[in-house]
C-alpha cells in the first residue's frame, strides 16, 4: 500500500470535530470511515425530516396563524433550527462524499470551516431563543398582572432582534481572533465562548422552564395554555439531552478531552433540532385525549391562547386608564347633581 503525501494528510484535520480521524493512507481512510458514514447517513436522514418540519412550523406560524409574543419566538426558533439543519446537512453531504473518495483537499477545509461557522451561529441563536422563551413565559406566570399591563407590545420582534445581532457578534469575534491570533488566542476564545454560553443562558433556561412546568401541572386557573407550558418544557429537556452535549464535547476539545466522536455529538443536535416540530403536533393532538388532527389544528391548540393572555400591554394600559377616567367622570357627576330633598 502507497502512502499518501503528509501535506495532503495534514488537510484531513480542519477543527476539533476531526480531532479522532488518524487517516494515513488510502487503505486505511476508507476503512477508518464505515462506522462514520452509517451515522452520517443516519444524520442526514434526519436532518430531511427536521427540515420538513420546520417548513411546515415556518409556514403555519407566520402564514397562517395571527401571531402572538410566544409565537414570535417560536417562529424566529423554528428558522434557526431549519438553517442549522440546512448547512449541517450540506456539511454532512460533503463529509460523506469526500470520505468515500478520500478527497481531503484545501477547498474541502475552507469550505468545512465556513460550514462550521455557520452552524455554531444557528446553533447559539436557538440556544439564546430557547432561553428567552423560557424565560418571559416563566415572567407571565409569576407575576400575571404585571405582565399583562407592563409588557410592551413589541418585546418578542426586539428581543429576537438582539440574540440574534448577538449570535453574529459572538461568532464574528471568535472567528476574527482565530484567523488573527495565535493559535493560544484562538484556543482561549473557544474556551470562553463555550463557557460563557453554558453559565450565562443554560441555568435560567433550565430554572425558567421548571417553574412553568410545574406551574402547569399545580395551576389551578382554567385558562392557562398547559399545552403551551408543556411544549417548553420538553423543548428545553431535548435541547439539554441533545444539544447541549455539543457544546460541552467542544469545550473538552479545547483541553485535549475526546469522549465520543464528533459525528454522534452532531447526530444529537441533529436531533434536537428536528424534534420541535413533531412536540407541537404530538402535544396539540394527544395532550389528554389522543385524536389524528392536522398540524394546522395541532398548532392552533398549542399556540392559541385565550384573549385575555395574548391582548398588549399597550392595550391593557388603555383599557385599565379608560376604566379610571371613567370612575373619575362618573364621580364629578355625581357630586355636581343636587341633592334630592327628602320627604
């Protein structure tokens, strides 16, 4: 068996999710690689399914159903993780082509780093969306009065704005750093960038989603969206099951820490992205009586709330100003009618 030339094995490693491939000849790059292209088929079978609904989340939501603070989240939620599958599924498609073949060129390593950029932008935008999710339903179960007055009517659009003018800021500097920095730089960056985003969005996220399951499970009030709690707590327990050990398995790369390989840590944000949708149907249409409904009807049970929770600070202010200067008029009037003389 020829040996490959070390320059052309040195283009094999791109980051650290080709930390485990030790190819050094042609022999030996398609034995390695069987194992890998099972769960890279695997992979992209999901990842077709999860696309597919996340259309069909895209389209009922901003098409064909009135939108609401919560819906906006899970909209802007459903296009991160149908972009994230997207390119995943591109990078998997070439990962798989050039393994079979052995082609490890430089176009190859450029255009997988690209790739991997993009999918880390997608990835943290779910995971600051999911957060922000969590947290202002957790806010409206806490204190419901205040959140129906105060909440201004726009939050959602602004806020969804922000995390993602973040996950662009956050993946801009790290990417700058390590194209111009050392090799030390680079690695310190990742560290704080995987670190920071574990401590910063993972508890509140965890701790919010908490109180509103259990909120939903002890509540008493008939009005409340319990499918709606539901659907963010078993949202947040895949994302922990599934997507956050990507984020974990690189921060261990950075310290030379390999637990598993890097195709199964990618199957399982494959498959926390693909899941979202296939949770609103399920809980739309087995939450306490199981019935074969259409996603449209699924949907509209899970995001449909009752007027009261879905009308704007803005105006619930106006009505509640409305209702005090209608008691203030109806005071002056009475005090300015004559007394009627008694008999």
């Amino acid at each position: 068996m020829e040996e490959t030339n070390t320059t052309d094995i040195s283009l094999i490693y791109m980051a650290s999710e080709y930390a485990d491939s030790q190819a050094v000849n042609q022999s030996h790059c398609v034995t390695q690689n069987h194992s890998m292209l099972i769960i890279s088929g695997v992979c992209i079978g999901i990842c077709m399914c999860g696309l597919v609904g996340n259309v069909v989340v895209v389209w009922f939501l901003g098409f064909q159903m009135k939108k609401s603070p919560f819906t906006v989240y899970v909209l802007n939620l459903a296009i991160a993780d149908f972009s994230l599958l997207l390119f995943l599924l591109v990078k998997l498609t070439l990962h798989f082509i050039s393994a079979v073949y052995c082609i490890f060129s430089i176009q190859y390593r450029l255009t997988n780093y690209i790739l991997m950029d993009l999918f880390l932008f997608w990835y943290f935008a779910s995971m600051y969306l999911l957060t922000a999710m969590s947290l202002e339903r957790c806010l409206s179960v806490l204190f419901p009065i205040w959140y129906r007055i105060h909440r201004p009517q726009h939050l959602s659009a602004v806020v969804c704005a922000l995390l993602w003018a973040l996950s662009i800021a956050v993946i801009a500097a790290v990417t700058s750093l390590c194209l111009s920095q050392e090799h030390q730089h680079c690695q310190i960056a990742l560290i704080s960038m995987y670190g920071l985003n574990f401590l910063i969005f993972a508890p509140p996220m965890v701790i919010s989603s908490t109180i509103v399951f259990i909120k939903a499970q002890c509540g008493s009030q008939q009005h409340q969206p319990k499918r709606l709690y539901i659907v963010i707590f078993l949202s947040v327990l895949f994302f922990l099951l599934f997507a956050l050990p990507l984020s974990i398995w690189n921060f261990l790369q950075q310290f030379g820490h390999s637990v598993v390989s890097s195709q199964v840590v990618f199957l399982l944000a494959c498959i926390n992205s693909s899941t979202n949708p296939f949770i609103y149907f399920l809980v739309g249409s087995c939450w306490r009586h199981c019935s074969l409904v259409s996603p449209q009807v699924a949907f509209r049970r899970v995001f449909e709330e009752p007027e009261d929770n879905t009308t704007s600070g803005a105006s619930r202010r106006s009505m509640w100003g409305g209702m005090l200067r209608g008691e203030r008029v109806g005071a002056r009037l009475s005090s300015s009618l004559p007394a009627h003389p008694t008999s």
